[in-house]
C-alpha cells in the first residue's frame, strides 16, 4: 500500500465511521491527508501524487497510521488535539484539549485587508479578546509589525496554550496576556479590537457533535440566542476604545439572533469563506449611537 492509498482508505474508514468535521477541515479526504501526512512525518503540503512518495509503505507504518485513524474514530477527538498543531491562514499553532481549535473567519478578515479601510496610523493597540489559543492576536501582529497586542480570556488554561503559541512567534515584547471576564480587566483604549466570543445558542449547542463537544464549552455557549457575552460586550466596549476605534466581531450563524438582539445598530458585514453574514465590523461611532439594550 503506497501514501495515495492508505489515505484514500482512510478517507473512506472516516466517513463510513461519521465523523464530523469543521475544525481545520471540512471533509474526509483533508482529514485523512492530514492525519496521514502526520503521522508518517511528512510536511502537510507533500504532493501525494508525486512519484517519490508512492512508493510502498512498510509494514509498521501501515500499522502506525492505521492506529492513528482508529483513535480518531474511537476518541472523536478533533484532529488538531491529536497532532496539537492546527493552522490558520498558513501559520501553524500549537493547541491542546484547554483551547478551542483555531478557526475563526477573523484569520481570513485580517489576511485579506478587509478592515484596512478602517485602520490608519493611529491604529496601535489592539485587543484580542476571547484570545483562546493567542491565535489572531498573533496573526494580527504579524500583519501589521507596528502594532502590540493584549490577548483576554476569562480561561487561564487557554491563555496557558496561548502563551506557548506567543514564544513560538517570538512575540513576547509585542503581546501580552491577561485573565478576563470579558472587558473587566481591560486597561486603557484600544484602536481594533477582535473578538471570536461564544456565540452558540442553547438549541444548537445540544446538538453538537462530539468532536465540538470535546472543546471547552466556555469558549462555544453564548446562552439561550447566543447573545449573552455579546450584549455585554457592546456595552462595555465603548469605554475601552479610542475616538476611531473598530471592533471585529465573529457571530457563526447567529445573524437572525443578532439582528433582533441589536436591531439600530450600524453594521458592517464583511465577507468570509462562509458568507457575508458572519463576521462583522463596529464603529466606536456606531455602538455609541446604536442604542443599545440595557
């Protein structure tokens, strides 16, 4: 069996056993690549087409990866706690079981300049709240070489993991971290702030799969329509942004909940991968004027 084979075979023991996807793929045939690829030692980006690598696979490596793939199935554990690594827009970061897997459409708002419009000069600190794995705070620093980052989460096991990922980046003088239920220990004025909150409603969190289920349900349950972190959110972030400040804020498909949540205020949806309507950009003007529920 060569590298084209046992991934082909992978792919099929991986939809016969249901699986489910949507934490760094959305299909069998890239899980198994990946989980392939990884065990065997191969860069993610081998051609598995190419002549070299086909040639036939040793006994134990067969056994090796088929081991790998039943773990899978058996544990339903996302594939990136099994490897702990998961990329994002190219960048590889290190997770484990007290993050959420880094996938946030933000990655694509930041990589593709979506926001560039509203950022200028005076665009200095950012905050990366709900920071996680320290995953867009990275990439926001990597983006733009000028800024320094403050990543919040109110979990000190993810910022734990975040940590890990910061070294890794060589990033130490430019973000930091701190432990925060939401803004509370927010200090000065920000000019971008991002925000991949928990934003699951109750219905659709009873029915997640294991593999979501394995996550930390504080970075996912955002309560009964979602809503709960985020209306506290757009009442405190006005207080910790500056004059021309922007917030950046992931809502999955909660845009129904949102809209009856927050129906005066003035949005901007930007466009992802997954659509136009999950991802979406606030004015300090805007939330200042959006009369906001109290």
């Amino acid at each position: 069996m060569n590298l084209m084979q046992i991934i082909a075979e992978s792919a099929k023991q991986l939809t016969q056993a249901d699986v489910s996807f949507g934490q760094g793929t959305t299909n069998a045939a890239d899980e198994a690549a990946w989980l392939v690829l990884w065990r065997l030692g191969l860069p993610l980006d081998t051609d598995t087409s190419d002549e070299k690598h086909n040639r036939a696979l040793t006994a134990t490596q067969i056994s090796e990866v088929q081991t790998f793939i039943q773990q899978r199935i058996d544990s339903r554990q996302p594939a990136a706690y099994l490897t702990q690594e998961a990329w994002l827009q190219g960048v590889s970061f290190y997770i484990d079981e007290r993050a959420i897997v880094p996938r946030s459409l933000i990655a694509e708002v930041l990589a593709q300049g979506s926001i560039d419009p509203w950022l200028a000069p005076h665009t200095q600190r950012v905050l990366d709240l709900c920071t996680g794995n320290g995953s867009l705070g990275i990439l926001a620093a990597l983006a733009f070489p000028d800024i320094t980052v403050e990543g919040l989460d109110i979990s000190p096991d993810a910022l734990d993991v975040a940590r890990i990922n910061i070294e890794r980046h060589g990033l130490q003088t430019r973000m930091t971290l701190a432990e925060s239920d939401g803004l509370q220990q927010a200090e000065g004025l920000f000019d971008l702030i991002l925000c991949n909150p928990p934003y699951v409603n109750a219905h659709s969190m009873s029915e997640l799969p294991a593999e979501f289920k394995a996550e930390p349900e504080l970075a996912l349950a955002g309560g009964g329509d979602g809503m709960d972190f985020i209306r506290q959110l757009l009442r405190d972030a006005p207080a910790h942004m500056s004059e021309h400040a922007v917030l950046v804020l992931e809502i999955g498909h909660e845009r129904d909940h949102f809209e009856a949540a927050f129906p005066h205020l003035d949005v901007v949806w930007l466009s992802t991968s997954a659509g136009d309507d999950q991802v979406l950009l606030l004015t300090h003007t805007a939330l200042t004027q959006g009369a906001l529920p109290q």
